[in-house]
C-alpha cells in the first residue's frame, strides 16, 4: 500500500528526481551504470560503494507443508508498514531509513506486542531503492537492520515475509520488458542477494516477489510473468533451503478480479506444474466508495442504487473470496491476502463510521477463516502506536483480536440514533448476532427500559426511556445523551449511542472567511453533533471537482474534512480541481447529514481566491426540463439561449442516433457540444443534473442552413412581397411562426403575411422573427423605397406584428423553404 495520502505528493516530485537519482528509465539506469551511483548528502555528491554481506549462518531445520497448510499455519498476519519500506524521496535529502515516514525505529518489544495480540505472521515490507550501489549491491547495514526484526520475530515462531516493496513503482514500473535492461538485471541482483542472505532460514521466512506490481500499461502480464520467474528461479537455485522455500506470487497490481487471477494461472502457475511450494497473494480494501467514503459510508448499502447489478461493499467481499477460492484454492494454491483494510484510515480516524468500519473487519476475518485464506492487516502506524504499543482505535483493535477466534454481533442499522426531539414512539434496532446470542444492554433492565424479541432478534428502546435521557439534556446542549453497550455470548461488545443533534451553524461569528484554492479554505461550524455524510459540489447546478464526470460525491479526508472537535470544515485544493474544475463565479455545496438534514453553502471564486458567503436558501430542488427538440443552425458554436435550463447542466449519456457525426464528445458524461459544419439530424441521449436532481432523456437534434431574408425595392405609395428562406415544415410536429416589423415606420410599413408598403423615399431594415422547435430568431433583410412620393398618414398595412402559424406544404418534406403566402419554394431539403 502507498503509505498514506502524503505519498501522492512525493508521487509529483519524483517525476525530477528520476533525472538524476539512480533508478527510473532505462537511461537512467544506463547513466547510474556508467558514472555510479551517488548518494547525496547537502549539494555534495559521493560514489557510494558496498561489499557484498554473505550468509554466515548454519542452516535451519526446515518442515515442508502444502501451499494450503503453510497459509492456513500463517493465521492472521500483520504489517510492519512505513517503516523498513519507507524511503526519502526529496533530493539532496539524507536517506533517514525505516524513520524516513515518521515512525520511529522499530523495537523488540513492538514485534513482541504484535504477537502477543494474536498474530501468528509478520510481513515486513523491504525497500531496496536508495540502499544500493552502482552495481545494485545492497547495504550490508541496511540488511543486517532488517534480518535483526525478522529475527526477533522468527525465533518466537512467528512466520516472516520478505517482501520487496516500494522499487515496484519507483523504478520498475518503467521497464521496457527486455531481460537485457538494466531493470531486469538489476531486479535479478537484488534477488540473488536477498535469497542467499536468507536461504538457510528455516520455513518460518518466505519470499514475496514483488509488491503491487505495475508497468505503465504496456504488455503487463507478460513483464509481470517474467519478474515473477526471475525471482523465483532466481530464488530456487540459491542453495540453502530455498528450493523448498514458499514464494509469494502477487496478481498484476495485487488485484483480485477475474481477468487477473484468470491470466496469472495461464501464463505463470501454469509453467510451474512441478513446483508445491508457490502461494499467491492479493490485495483488498473493500471498494472504493466505501473504502474512501466517497459519500458510502455503510457496509450494507448498495453502493450504487440505480444499478440492478450492484452490490453492497459486505457482497462485494463475499464474491472476491468466492473468485479466490475457485481461481486459486480449489486447485491447490494457497492464498495471502498481504494487504487488507480500508483506505479512509490513511486520512485520519474520523473518516470512516467507526461502528460501519467494524462490520468490514469482522465480516473479513470470519470469510478468511470460512475459505482458509491467510489475512495481514495493514498498519503504517495508525492503528497500533509504535511506542506505546496500544490500539489507537480501541474499539478497532479489540475487533481485530475478537475475530480471530469468534465472531462479534452489531445493528444492523448504524450505531448511532439521532434524536432531535422527544419520541412518542418506542425505537426498535435489529440486530445482526453471527451466530451469537444477545445477552443484555449493560446498565440496562428488560422490561423496565428495553425489550428483546428473541425470534426477530430486535430490541426495543422504550420511548419513556429515550426521553428521559433526552430531557436530561440542557435545551442547547447536543451530543451523546446514551451510550448503549449491548453484550452478547461471544465477540466484541458493541456500542449505541443516542445523539441528541441540532441544525449545523456555518460562520456563528459572522466572520468574513476567506481563502485559496491553492491553499483550501476552512470555515468556522457548529456542528451541534449533526455528522456529515456526503458532499457534493456544484457550479450552475452541474457537478464540477473530482470525478464529476460518473460520481457525484467528494472523498471524505482527500477532498474535505470535517472536524467535529474543533468545529471546522476544510475543503482542500483538490475539492476545486479534477476533471472538471470549478470556474470564476458562485460555487455551491451540498452536505447531506446522517440525520436526514441538508445545508447549500455557497461560496465565490475569482481567480485564486474563495470567499464564503453563507447558507444558502434554496427550497425544493424541482427536475430540470429540457426541450425535446433542438435546432442548431451552421455555424452556431454554442447552444441557443432559448434551450438554456437554469441551474443545470446537460450531458451526453452515452446513446443516440448519429451522434458520431453530430457531437464534438461522444465519451460518457462529456458536455454536449454539437458539430454545426452540414446539415444532419438525430437523436441525442443526454443526462441533465440540477444540484442533486438528475434527469435521463433525449431529444431530436436538426442542423439546418440560417433562414435568409430576400431585400426588398419598393416604389413609395406600392406593395411589395417580401420573402424568407429556410423554414422548418410543420410536417416535424412542432408549430412555426413568423410575424414581421419594420425598424422605421416612416420609411415603410408591413402587414402581418410580409407585405410591405413604401411610405418615403429611404431605408430601413426589415425584421422577420421566426420561432421553430423552441427558439426564436429574428433575421434582417433590407427595404430600399424608391420615388418622391411622400405617404401620410399610412394608408397601407399595419406594422403591428401578428404571429401566424406558416401554412401546411404540400409536400411532404422534412424542411423546406417557404415563401410568404405559406407556399413550397425552392429550397434544400434536410436528409
């Protein structure tokens, strides 16, 4: 796992430092082998050169087990993470080894503490980047730190995996798959060294090749088979007792999906048929919706709801350990799951819905046992403090040491009950037992404040009991007004908590509150114990920000943060950015609370400045309505004002007729923007999103060539037809009007069928408006009177417009040209 979301960042620095620093393309690698390594210290550059550590040791007895028994005798293993495997990536910083991410060196009663929780497997992530020389001869210091912890493990019986961690994406990624760059060569020599280093360990150690393996997108399975061979024949022929030692397989990317599992088997396991001793390692942190709360915060939710096929995150687990079992166990290869937890707890401890989080890692740890599959938690230190040696989630670690041996029962709902007033009403919470059975509410008598029905397994909180703890609550105090540990046969107690909530006050002191997209901005809340669940941001009433374009929720912690303790809400650079970021002018924000309450914030961008402005009052959000027909005419390079819909945005969804040749973006949820160089027609699927509304729709698309007004030469005191081209036929079921006016009644008059009659010698413009398929236009030809006559008062036609319905063709065309008595002239007829 990338350590935490800090990783993201040096992610961007690397991009320089793979210029000069001794990994990365091929050239570099070529450029290091020529001139040697250089280990940097200040502005001063040295050649750094090591000898090669042998293996003194005698070897180890060695018991041989089965792939499947191996893992099953692993347990539940734990990472060492952030610590061997973290790395100073900055130039000209001085490599500060398993101290360079922040946690402190790693000791002897840390390993002993993991042990006595329970766990009966380390891994312990190794990066090698950095810790070699020129001709990738690791630093003996460096290895004989990292065998002195896989000692202190092993010789307390605690299985060990080696594992080559960060190297995957800092340099071999770039490997062009030739086995004669430097690459290969350099992945073999480090193999050959970590093997001979370990190869008389006893069983205890085991080999992972690769960590998260990824190769820019270009013939991955193939560089990922030869990697993968390169280690383990690298490996078999080391001598020791590496020719029966286990040796991890990862998946491309360590990811579990059919195709993965499917091309691993074909192309590697299948080249080792003779081979007992392979496992194959994953990884899995649940989905990312939940993972990251992307607006899902709950573990038996369907992630998506409009789609029939979807699942919850608890189904999703279920179905990724059936595909390992048929894929990998049924057929004799044991199988790690190296990595699992969630990835909001990178982000901070208040991301994830605690009691929702619990349920992922007691429903994970009872699938490991039911398909005998090996499980090792992340931990880069956020869950067991690395010198005090206690869980700093509690509730947390307690369930991870409950489930291995039992499972643990919960709500089914969430653990919390939101109360905004006194109940008239008794409030009942399923429970989900897991086999368990309920044992009591501590503190708590049956039949006095609760009900339990044992059939249904519901508990029934007595509404005189819920007020009583309400009331006992000032007026504007908000908070915890219960905390409920309800007790059962087995497993972890679990907490349920009544929250008495307010509304949430943005700004309480009015202040004025600014800031920077660059830099995010931070606003003062009460939050008055209301807990945000989604957010969502909006310019125009369409989705803008990350993921825009097929999600419509912000990621909690890596986009905004609430801070419930301090009472502020964050929104980070990345809020504003993304595929579709936010524009000069009014943004809005809508957060949604787990208690059913809404908030609109606006606030305004100019530039690199954001200012809040406050809640916004917007009422009920009503469906946006679109036109059912457009009609563009050539040349036009944005969509008619008449179509505009306030407040929303439109987008292509992906169906339609001719919409190759008709839009400029056909990929999903691109803005529609439509080609106007011909004439064409078609149909055009689109989604139209007003805040949190969304309708799905399509409409008739026609391009058709401008209506033209033919001028017209009177003599004064006479009667002339004007005429326009370029009328749509009723024939489209859409009603056509067209009404006339002149721009100076002095100079000439027309009549409402497009007479026009000269008054005095002069010019003057005539205005022909026509309103088709929704929009009205209105095109200008030119009236030229001639002669000395002077008309006054007008005796001719009025110059008052009148609409009138252009009459039926009688032929039937899609377009066609009309003259003004409502007749077919000549014109183009659209295809």
């Amino acid at each position: 796992m990338k350590r935490t979301r800090k990783l993201l960042a040096i992610l961007l620095a690397l991009a320089v430092v793979l210029t000069t620093a001794q990994f990365g393309s091929s050239s570099a690698w070529a450029a290091d082998a020529d001139n040697g390594a250089k280990a940097e210290t200040g502005t001063e550059k040295e050649t750094v050169q090591y000898k090669q550590e042998k293996n003194t040791r005698k070897i180890q007895p060695f018991t041989e087990y089965s792939s499947q028994e191996y893992v099953e005798l692993m347990g539940r293993g734990w990472n060492l993470g952030n610590s061997f495997d973290a790395v100073d990536t900055t130039p000209g910083i001085e490599d500060t080894g398993e101290r360079a991410w922040g946690n402190p060196e790693v000791t002897k009663d840390l390993i002993n503490t993991v042990i006595k929780k329970g766990f009966k497997s380390i891994r312990m992530p190794l990066t090698l980047w950095k810790r070699y020389d020129e001709n990738y001869t690791i630093d003996p210091n460096w290895l004989k730190r990292y065998r002195e912890v896989v000692d202190w493990a092993t010789s307390q019986g605690i299985y060990v995996m080696v594992n080559i961690h960060h190297d995957s994406w800092i340099w071999l990624k770039d490997w062009d798959g030739s086995t004669s760059s430097p690459e290969y060569k350099g992945f073999i020599k480090l193999w050959e060294q970590l093997a001979d280093y370990f190869k008389d360990e006893s069983e205890l150690v085991s080999f992972e090749t690769i960590n998260e393996p990824q190769f820019n997108k270009v013939n991955e399975i193939e560089k990922l088979d030869k990697i993968n061979r390169a280690a383990v024949d690298t490996i078999r022929k080391s001598g020791g007792n590496n020719d029966k030692r286990m040796i991890i397989i990862p998946t491309l990317n360590t990811e579990a999906s059919q195709d993965n599992l499917n091309r691993l088997n074909w192309s590697f396991l299948s080249g080792y048929p003779n081979d007992p001793n392979l496992i194959v390692t994953i990884h899995y942190y649940s989905e990312w919706l939940f993972s990251s709360n992307l607006g899902r915060t709950r573990f038996d939710e369907l992630l998506r709801p409009d789609d029939e096929t979807e699942k919850t995150p608890r189904e999703y687990a279920k179905a990724m350990f059936e595909r390992l079992k048929e894929s990998l166990t049924d057929k004799g290869y044991g199988v790690i799951i190296g990595e699992y937890g969630l990835l909001g707890n990178d982000a901070g401890t208040d991301v994830l819905e605690l009691g929702e989080e619990l349920k992922y890692y007691e429903y994970i740890n009872y699938l490991a046992d039911q398909y005998k599959i090996c499980i090792m938690v992340w931990d880069n230190g956020q869950f067991l403090h690395r010198t005090k040696y206690y869980w700093q989630l509690e509730r947390l670690g307690e369930m991870l040491e409950k489930s291995m041996t039992e499972r643990s029962s919960y709500a089914s709902g969430l653990d919390m009950i939101y109360l905004k007033d006194d109940k008239s009403d008794d409030i009942k919470i399923p429970l989900t037992l897991n086999g368990n059975t309920f044992k009591g509410i501590k503190g708590l008598t049956e039949g006095k404040e609760y009900t339990y029905d044992k059939t249904s397994a519901t508990i029934t909180l007595k509404a005189s009991y819920v007020n009583k703890a309400y009331d006992a609550m000032k007026k504007d105090e908000y908070g915890y007004a219960a905390d409920l540990v309800f007790q059962f046969s087995a497993g972890c107690d679990w907490h349920q908590y009544l929250v008495k909530y307010g509304k949430p006050v943005y700004n309480p002191e009015n202040e004025k509150v600014e800031g920077s997209v660059s830099g995010g901005i931070t606003i003062p809340v009460n939050y008055n114990s209301a807990r945000i669940e989604q957010v969502s941001i909006f310019q125009n009433g369409g989705l803008i920000g990350p993921n825009s374009s097929w999600w419509k929720y912000l990621e909690c912690g890596n986009s905004y943060r609430p801070d419930y303790t301090n009472g502020t809400l964050l929104l980070k650079k990345q809020t504003f950015e993304g595929e579709r970021p936010a524009k000069d002018g009014e943004i809005v924000l809508l957060i949604k609370y787990v208690d059913g309450q809404r908030d609109f914030i606006s606030y305004t961008k100019k530039g690199d400045k954001l200012t809040f402005n406050g809640v916004k009052e917007m009422g009920e959000i009503e469906d946006p309505v679109f036109s059912s027909k457009v009609l563009i005419y050539l040349g036009e390079t944005e969509m008619p004002d008449d179509y505009h819909v306030e407040d929303a945005q439109i987008y292509y969804n992906g169906w339609g007729t001719n919409t190759e040749k008709l839009l400029k973006d056909t990929t999903w949820a691109a803005p529609i923007e439509i080609v106007t160089d011909k004439v064409d027609k078609g149909v055009i699927g689109y989604f139209m999103d007003r805040y949190d509304k969304r309708v799905l729709n399509c409409f008739d698309l026609a391009i058709v060539e401008r209506p033209v007004v033919s001028d017209v030469e009177v003599e004064a005191g006479e009667t002339a037809a004007s005429k326009i081209t370029g009328v749509m036929e009723p024939e489209w079921n859409s009603p056509v009007t067209v009404t006339y006016d002149v721009k100076d009644d002095t100079i000439a008059t027309v009549d409402e069928e497009g007479n026009v009659f000269g008054r005095r010698k002069g010019t003057t413009k005539l205005l022909v408006t026509v309103t088709q398929w929704g929009r009205t236009d209105t095109f200008e030809g030119t009236i030229t009177v001639t002669g000395d006559k002077v008309i006054t008062p007008t005796p001719g036609p009025t110059s008052t417009p009148t609409p009138k319905p252009t009459a039926k063709p009688k032929v039937k065309k899609a377009y066609k040209d009309l003259d003004l008595d409502g007749t077919i002239a000549s014109g183009k007829i659209l295809p």
